[in-house]
C-alpha cells in the first residue's frame, strides 16, 4: 500500500487532486471509459497534427520560393557584370533607393562632418 501524500494541480495553481497514490488509482477505477470523449481527442488530434502539417508544408513552399528569387537576383547580378557594371555599386544604388531621403541627407551630412575632421577629402 502507498501510503505517500501528493497533489495535483492544473497551470493556474488549482488543486485538482489530493491524497495518496492509491487514493488516485481508485479515483480512476470508478471513472468508466468514454468513448465519445476518446474519440473526440483523437479527432483533435488529428486536426492539429493536419493544421501542423498544413503549416510546415507552407513555410517549406515559401523557402522553395525565396531561393528561386534569389537565384533569379543572382543571374541579374551576372548579366550587369558580364556588362561591365560594378556590382557592388548596383546593390549600394539599390540599398539606397529603399531608405528614405531625409535619412540620407543625415547620413551624408554626418559623413561629410567626419571626414572633415579627419581631413579627408569628400
């Protein structure tokens, strides 16, 4: 016979339980199967692990999408080289077309004062 004292108790810090161990296995030897119960969780089950799934497939569709453009951006790249365009200023040219103006205004101001001080020419 077990004779230990537990409780137990739900997320909010409720008491759902309290007594010995055989306490709680007589506890659930009166409650009789519910099949109506069991297979409601089942079917819940199965939603959630199709909503999961549903999910997953998803994100793994999107990521498929994104390397597609990023290859597609990478051949675009190579077209302007092989133009003899200077890559590295295109993708400057682009960074700065999304930002806004008065955020480079500032910042070409800042940079103008610094190089200034350093003695650099602008």
């Amino acid at each position: 016979m077990d004779d230990t004292h537990m409780s137990i108790e739900d997320g909010a810090g409720n008491t759902l339980f309290e007594g010995t161990a055989d306490d709680l296995r007589d506890a659930g030897r009166r409650f009789k199967a519910d099949k109506e119960f069991d297979d409601a969780a089942e079917k819940s089950y199965r939603v959630t692990a199709d909503e999961l799934r549903s999910f997953i497939e998803r994100w793994e569709r999107l990521d498929a999408e994104r390397r597609d453009i990023v290859d597609q951006q990478k051949e675009v790249m190579s077209e302007a080289r092989g133009r003899g365009y200077d890559v590295k200023i295109i993708k400057k040219v682009i960074a700065r077309r999304k930002r806004e103006p008065d955020d480079i205004a500032e910042e070409q101001a800042v940079l103008s004062l610094y190089l200034e001080a350093l003695g650099m020419p602008q």
